[in-house]
C-alpha cells in the first residue's frame, strides 16, 4: 500500500491513510512517501510497516547507529535532531487534545545536545555469553559495540563488558547498568541470579573507569545485596547560588539525562512562580531532584516518596544543606488521604509513566491555588488533565523539555491554576501566587 505520512503521533509512529483509514507506520516521517505493509487490522486503525520509502520528507535524515531499527532504544534516529523536539510539543498538544479533551496553550520548548546524553544505560547479559540491548518488544539481545545517545565514557565501557560477559556468562538473564556520576565515576549495578555472578561483578570492577560494582542476586528471600567500591554517585542540581550537589543511591531512580536535569528544575522553580508561595506538597519526590532546590530556595515542602532509601537520600540531601523539610514516606494515593485536612498553596507532581491516576481526583479535592504537573507520558497525562480541568483546574502553560532525543518519548512540565486564569504561572508578569 502506498501513502504519505501527514503527521507523527503518540508513540513516535507517521500518520498515513489507506482508503480514509488511519495507518500508523512507524520509523516514517512527516511528508514521506512510502510503501507500507499491513500488519494488523485494529479497532479503528490499520497497524502498519515500512517495505519502501518512495521519497523523503523535509525531516528525514540518516540514522547514525548500525542497529537503528532493531535495538529497542531509539525509534527516532531517521528524524532531524532539531526538530524533534518541536515534533514532540506537536504530538504532546495532539494527544492531550485526542484522549483528554484539553486544549493546551502552544508549549514552549527546551532542547540539550542530541548525542551522548544518557547518563545511565541498561544492558542484558545472556548465558549464551550475549550482552547489549533488548531488540524493540522482545527480550532478544542486539549486540552492539557503543551506543551514541550514551555519554562517551558509560558507550566505551560497552566493549570490555561485553568481553567480560562473554568470559564469564551468568545462569540466567542478567541486567549490567553502568550509572554516570556527575565527578566522572561510574558505578555498575549487576542483577540476575545465579551462583556465577559475584564472578562477573568482580571482573567488571577491574575494569578501567569503574568506581564501583552493586551486585543484586536474586534469592528466594529477596535479592541479596553487596558492593564494592563507590556506591553512590554523585549528582548536580541548580541551587540559588549555584549547582548543589546530592548524593544517589545507583539502584534507585535518577533522571536518565543528566544534562537537561537543570532546565527541568528550572522549569518547575520557574512555574511555582517567584513570590513565596506558601506551603508546598511535593508527589513522588525521588531522592530530592526538586526537593532539594526547593528547599535551597527556602520553600516550606512536605514530600511524598514510597522508595525508602530515595526518601532517606533526599532527606540527606535537605539536611546537608542546613535546610528542612518533611518527608512522608509511603504511596501517594494513601498519604495524599490523610493530608485532606491541611492546606497546601502549590502541589509539585512528578509521577512515573502511569501518570496519577486516582490522585487526580485526590488533588481536586485537595484544591492547591496552583499544580506544577511533570509527565513522562503524554497520554496518562491526557487522563489526568480531564480530571483536574473537570474539577476546576486550568491549564496556563506547557513546556516540552527534550530529555530523549532520538527517542519518542515526551517529558513536559505543565502548570496548572485554579479560580481565575489569568493569574498564571509562568508567565513572565505573574503577580505574587499567595
Ligand atoms: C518520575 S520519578 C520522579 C522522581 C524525582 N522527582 C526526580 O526528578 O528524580 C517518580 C518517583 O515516584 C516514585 N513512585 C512511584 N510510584 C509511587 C507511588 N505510588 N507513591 C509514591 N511514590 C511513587 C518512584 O519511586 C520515583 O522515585
């Protein structure tokens, strides 16, 4: 079947049509001419694939890794770096437009380099002595020899682990994730099972550039940790004065591009606006990547986090700077219940893929002047945003911060108000948000 790509949408893929229906091609750009395969009728759509690309569009350019099309990592390589990202406003405003039924304003756009930005990359080691990347959708290894979104020094550690894991294979499916620390360390978090691995762990300890090994073997009981070397890698945020630095725990959750993590904290400082605002309640705080600058800033927040020893990082973190906050330990949707009774000015929320879910509803009940809303996917956002503008939110701007180029996938920080829409956030004349 031959159509033209007219736009790309929620998952990277062109939009095309086959007899007025919509097909979805994926690795096709906007206003290429292709042949396409039908691969599965859907309720509503035609899945497709690439056979030919009979003329390019404006965007299409070369893929720049040999594996581009099976590695499951980038899907966006054949689209120019620079305009990714104003792709990705297109496809966020569309999708929230699609599934919620919102209409964001224009959203700005923040870009960083388009290579060698991944501060932590997970690799997969076979028994069959394999080691690299998951093909898309499957659980087959690609192997590689470097990776060019990866920072340089986590992309050269590619080849002597892959000597070492095909010198001493584990038992079972082994993850291997180098994380880069902001003082040029690398600690590599082993897990997998097996009685082989502490092997591995050593040899990959040996290796020239890590600083430290944290092997995890699953056990019947849980996964038995041990370490040696640095465990913790350090980690910049922009503070008032300057970059402050936390301290991470490798396994737990950091932003996987460490060189944008500062628009990102900017974006959401800059949205709770420059007044004092009063009491703030931070969701799904991490280990502190906006905590932190929150309280160096002075704010008074209270922070929910269900990963324990994220919690306590963060909790380091505040105290080392000789600052305070409160930090509840436990599930949003049960803390956020219990805090009914309190009044909070701003609520801070930076929810995995799942978006809020349920803690939409919660958030109108709770009726915070003003809702820094971060997303990493554009359509459990589309969900919340129905529920929050049902219950009186307004949505007064969106921006699009391109932590993963050459990827599809969408990182935006959205600030929502309630009552009258003109007393926005972000916007350059906002008025004092107390
Ligand atoms: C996208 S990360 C954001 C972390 C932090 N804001 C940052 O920038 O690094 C989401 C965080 O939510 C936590 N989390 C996931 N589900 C949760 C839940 N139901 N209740 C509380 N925290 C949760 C995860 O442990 C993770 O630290």
């Amino acid at each position: 079947m031959e159509l033209i790509i007219e736009k790309l949408v929620h998952r990277g893929a062109g939009l095309g049509r086959i007899d007025g229906r919509v097909c979805l091609v994926p690795r096709t750009a906007p206003g290429d001419r292709v042949r396409a395969r039908i691969v599965r009728e859907r309720p509503g759509w035609i899945e497709g694939e690439l056979d030919e690309l009979l003329s390019p569009g404006p965007d299409r350019v070369a893929p720049r890794c040999p594996v581009f099309g099976r590695c499951g990592g980038c899907q966006w390589q054949h689209l120019d770096a620079a305009r990714q990202p104003f792709l990705k406003a297109d496809i966020l405003a569309d999708t929230v437009r699609r599934l919620g039924h919102v209409e964001l304003p224009a959203p700005a756009v923040v870009s960083g380099p388009p290579w060698g930005w991944r501060g932590r990359i997970e690799l997969h080691a076979s028994p069959s002595g394999q080691l690299g990347f998951f093909e898309a959708g499957s659980h087959r290894i690609v192997d590689c020899a470097d990776c060019p979104i990866a920072l340089p020094r986590l992309s050269s550690l590619i080849p002597p682990l892959r000597e070492r894991v095909a010198r001493h294979p584990p038992a079972g499916s082994t993850t291997v994730e180098p994380v880069a620390g902001a003082d040029g360390s690398i600690v590599v978090v082993v897990r997998g099972c097996g009685s082989g691995l502490p092997v591995l762990a050593a040899q990959v300890r040996e290796l020239p550039g890590v600083s430290g090994v944290i092997l995890g073997v699953a056990q019947r009981a849980g996964t038995r940790w041990t370490t040696s070397g640095q465990v913790r890698v350090p980690w910049t945020v922009p503070g008032p004065e300057g970059p402050l630095t936390l301290q991470l725990d490798s396994r737990g959750f950091s932003q996987a591009n460490p060189g944008l993590n500062t628009a990102l904290v900017n974006a959401v400082v800059s949205a709770i606006g420059p007044e004092a605002p009063g009491q703030v309640l931070e969701l799904y705080a991490g280990a502190g990547n906006l905590t932190v600058p929150m309280a160096a800033r002075g704010l008074d927040v209270t922070a929910v986090e269900v990963n324990g020893p994220a919690l306590a990082d963060g909790r380091a973190a505040v105290r080392a700077l000789g600052r305070s906050a409160r930090f509840l330990p436990g599930r949003v949707e049960d803390v956020v219940r219990s805090l009914d009774r309190q009044r909070f000015d701003v609520v801070v929320a930076d929810p995995p893929r799942t978006g809020l879910g349920p803690v939409a509803a919660a958030l109108v009940a709770l009726a915070p002047r003003r809702l820094v809303l971060v997303s990493c996917e554009p359509s459990t956002l589309a969900r919340d945003l129905r529920v929050l503008t049902d219950g009186g939110f307004t949505v007064q701007a969106a921006t699009v911060i391109d932590m993963f180029p050459q990827t599809w996938h969408i990182e935006s920080v959205l600030t929502l108000t309630r009552g009258d829409p003109r007393d926005g956030p972000g916007r350059p004349d906002a008025g004092p948000v107390v």
